[in-house]
C-alpha cells in the first residue's frame, strides 16, 4: 500500500504524539545564543534518533559543535524520480524562567485539555507529530508517494548557524532531490466566527538583520563636565530607531491576506490604512500587523564597567526585521536615523523570502485542511520572525510553514511564542497528526 491511497492514521499515531511530545517538553534543550551556556540539543536528538530507529529508519546525527546535534533521516518514497520534500522542525526552544510560569517549563505536564512547557507550540509539538505519524507508517508498510527527508535541527531561536546552516554548509548530499519543505508557524487556525476557521500558511517570512550600534567617546571621570559621552550619544541614536516607524509597505502575500479578511469581515480594504483591517483580527494582529512595514526594536545596550567611569565606548543591539525586497533601502534609512558617528555593523543578517501561494504542495496542504475541518478556508501569510527555511532557500528550495493546529478560538496563540505558560491543546495536536497523513500522502 502506498501513502498515496490516504486513510486516517491509525489510532495509536494520534495518542502516540501526545507521548512524544511530553517526552521531549522534558529534554531540556535550551539555547542561550551562547554555547558555554546552552543547554544543548544533544539528547533530544538521541531521543529522536532511537525513534526512528526503532521502526526502520536510519537517521544520521551530526554536531557542528559540542552538544550542538541534529538529526536526519530519509523516508524512501514510492517514485524515486520524484524530487524529494523536506519536512523540517528544530529541537532547540529559548530560554525559560520557572519562577514565571504556572507550571515548570521542562515539565511536560498535562492539564486542562494543554500539553504545557517550553516548546510546546516553538516547536516540539510538530517534531512529536512528524515523529509519531512516521513510525505508524513504518510499522504499516506504507510508503510515502515520493522521499522524504526529515530534519530535526538544531539552533533555530539563535539564527541556525549550528544547525540548518551547519547541514547546508556541511551535509548538503544529505538533501539531495529536494525541492520544496515545510516547517514551522503555518497550517494553525484563526477562529472568524463558529463555522469559519483562517488557517495560515506560511509562504513569506521577512529579513533577519541583527545590528550592532557602536559609539566611541572620550572617558572620563564620572564627576566633571563632558561634553563626549559615548553613552549619551548611543541612547539618543537607540532612542530614534526604537520611535521610528518605517512606511507601510504591502507585499503581495500580505495584500492577499488582507483581501482573504476583507472577502470575510464585509469591510473595504484600504491599503494605505491596512491597520484599521488588522486590528479586527484579534490577538493574531500582533503577528499580522508586524508584515505592513519593516521593524526595528533595541534589544540589548553595553557600557561601562564602574559607577563613575565614563567609558570609551557603549555598544546596543537592534533587532530589525525586513520585509522582501526592502534590505537595501532599510539599511538607508536607518544609518540616516542613528546619524553620524556612530559605527552599524552586522551581528547575523539573513534574507527575506517570498513564494507564491500556489502549486500541488499548497493544493495538497488546503485539500488536507478542508478535509479534516470542514469550515477550513486556508490563506497565505508572512511571517514577522524567520525560521530555518532560510537556510535551505540557499540551495533553492522553496519553503512553508505548514505545522498544522486547530487552536481554540479563545487562545491568545501568538503571545505563547516565547512566552510565559507555553502550551498546545491535544486535541490540537492529534487534528495535526491526521492533517499530516492526508497532506504527505497526497504531496
């Protein structure tokens, strides 16, 4: 039997992932962006590994740094000259505090109808149900209609240098035959009403540009007069980029989403005012209203090493995040905001992407939507941070965010993004697993 002849996966697939995904919740795998302080992504990819193994597959771990390991693995599909999809999720989550939290964030544990923990929806909830949908098929003999190759990585929350990079860089033969993926933040609903659920596929994402602001002044004694101070300069430069707002600029994934709400809210769009449609969305305006317009917001500020001492140098970190096509004209403007002086250097600087909404992938994504949730109606969107399909765009595959949830029309979704009391609804998760089967049977 082939994977192609689709029917709903077996029951022990959709209890299995609620299992996986509490088994890796517990692993912690927290990346500081530091490796002397990370907790390393190590054990949760033996954890995987012996997964795979387990049911026939014969995964291949590497590591581009101590503890810093990924994972892969080829599922042999059904026609070989059929390139090959890349399903793809990273192992690593930010950091946690407990003292914040309801429930300890490496806990795993399950309570009012949620899976809690740090990962639970960035994104151990769609490594648990890649996991358990794949072994299911093993252990049926079913085979997928062409290869898949699936990607559990490491360092995505620090920019994927340890891991999707490092694979790209290092074991490319590895992704031999690919040409499209799918990962991370799409495939989730948005409630409209009581029969109408948005599910937003992810088919933009926008630039990752970390920037350095750098001042140098004359030091000096912290109680005379000076008029050099490298602190004072660098807070009025991070105080104008953090106040600026960039120019709405709608790309054309954008523009279709807004065209898809406005289609069902009634309301006339209007493009030069596109927050008026936005602010209708709900929670999810925060993700949305972040794609009309490029964004800089100061993250991190460095001076001085004693009370009063006033140093040589203060150093700030901006996180920006660019929309496609707008790099250039974005690092004009806002050299011109921090004037002159002051030293722009680059920390991490990935591309925005930018695909159509369009083909058999896509095709095969709503069919599996509709199928499962009758009041389905899938949309593109563009994501306002990155994940690792910016990595494999370098050898020209084209990627989604297809990790698909059925949420509760009442969970504030975007806030648990590296938030407090991260968690994903079970049910949630085993509608995932089934949308899956019907999707990679049918890709």
């Amino acid at each position: 039997m082939t994977a192609a002849e689709s029917h709903p996966p077996h029951p022990l697939a959709v209890d299995e992932v609620v299992d996986i995904c509490r088994d890796l919740l517990r692993i912690d795998t927290t990346n500081t962006g530091d490796n002397d302080t990370s907790a390393g992504e190590r054990a949760a990819a033996e954890y995987v590994a012996e997964k795979l193994a387990e049911v026939g597959l014969e995964p291949f771990i590497t590591e581009s740094a101590p503890g810093r390991a990924s994972v892969i693995a080829r599922y042999e599909g059904a026609d070989p000259s059929r390139n090959a999809l890349l399903v793809h999720g990273h192992l690593d989550v930010v950091p946690a505090d407990p003292s914040e939290w309801s429930v300890h964030p490496f806990s795993g544990e399950e309570k009012d109808g949620y899976l809690w923990g740090r990962g639970a929806i960035d994104m151990k909830d769609f490594d648990a149900m890649v996991l358990a949908l794949v072994r299911q098929w093993k252990r049926e003999g079913r085979v997928p209609p062409r290869d898949l190759v699936l990607a559990f990585l490491a360092d995505e929350e620090a920019g994927s240098t340890y891991g999707a990079h490092h694979i790209v860089d290092n074991h490319a033969d590895l992704l031999d035959g690919v040409t499209e993926a799918v990962g991370e933040v799409g495939g989730f609903s948005v409630s409209m009403n009581n029969d109408l659920r948005l599910y937003l596929i992810e088919t933009a994402e926008k630039g990752l540009d970390w920037l350095r602001l750098s001042v140098s002044g004359r030091p000096g004694h912290g109680s005379m007069i000076h008029d050099d101070n490298a602190v004072t300069r660098l807070a009025e430069a991070v105080a104008r980029v953090g106040r600026h707002k960039f120019p709405v600029v709608i790309t054309p994934t954008v523009r279709a989403f807004l065209e898809e709400v406005s289609d069902i809210l009634q309301v006339e769009l209007d493009l030069e005012n596109p927050e008026e449609i936005i602010a209708k969305l709900g929670p999810i305006a925060r993700i949305i209203g972040a794609t009309i317009r490029d964004t800089a917001n100061p993250t991190r500020l460095d001076a001085g090493y004693k009370d009063n001492v006033i140093p040589g140098r203060a150093q700030a970190t901006i996180d920006c995040r660019t929309l496609p096509g707008r790099s250039k004209e974005f690092e004009r403007q806002l050299r011109e905001l921090v004037g002159p002086g002051v030293e722009v250097d680059y920390i991490h600087r990935q591309p925005a992407l930018e695909t159509s909404f369009d083909g058999p992938l896509v095709d095969a994504m709503s069919d599996a939507l509709r199928a499962e949730d009758p009041g389905a109606r899938p949309v593109p969107y563009m994501l306002s941070g990155g994940t690792d399909a910016k990595a494999f765009n370098r050898l020209g595959i084209r990627g989604f965010g297809f990790a698909p949830l059925k949420l509760p029309a009442d969970l504030d979704f975007a806030s648990l993004f590296h938030g407090i009391d991260e968690r994903v609804p079970v049910d949630g998760l085993k509608f995932g697993v089934r949308v899956l089967d019907r999707f990679l049977s049918n890709s």
